[in-house]
C-alpha cells in the first residue's frame, strides 16, 4: 500500500489497515528509525485507567443515588 505525506507532515494510514487492526482515531504510534529511509510504527497501548476519569464526569448529577435500608450485617 501507498501513502503520502501532508503538508503538515502527516502520514495517512489506508483506511484498509485502519479497519483490518481496529485503529480508531487518537490512537498514538511511536515511530522508530531504522535506517536512511526506514521507519517502524509501533502502536502504543493506552494507560490501563484511559478515560477513568472521562467515566466519572459522566456519571449522574450529585444526590442521583440513593441509600437503600437494610438491616446490619452485625446481627448475622
């Protein structure tokens, strides 16, 4: 496959590989060099708590939940 760089120094991937590897937009590469005229990507895995924190914005306004009553557990 044949790919050009932009004007701004961007290479785009075809969308053939993109969809065969589920490379979403985002995703973040480093780029290796191996010689005059020879590069490696290398896909990076995203930290473990990725988008935590986007999750917990999301969750529902204060107060959304409830206590619910139950008994003690003491008495068991």
């Amino acid at each position: 496959m044949i790919t050009t760089v932009s004007t701004k120094g961007q290479i785009i991937l075809p969308a053939e590989v993109r969809k065969q590897d589920g490379i979403e937009p985002g995703r973040q590469f480093e780029v290796e060099h191996l010689e005059r005229g020879e590069y490696r990507l290398i896909r990076r895995s995203p930290p473990p708590n990725q988008g935590v924190i986007d999750w917990l914005l999301a969750c529902p306004e204060k107060g959304f939940f409830v206590p619910l009553e139950s008994e003690s557990t003491d008495s068991l």
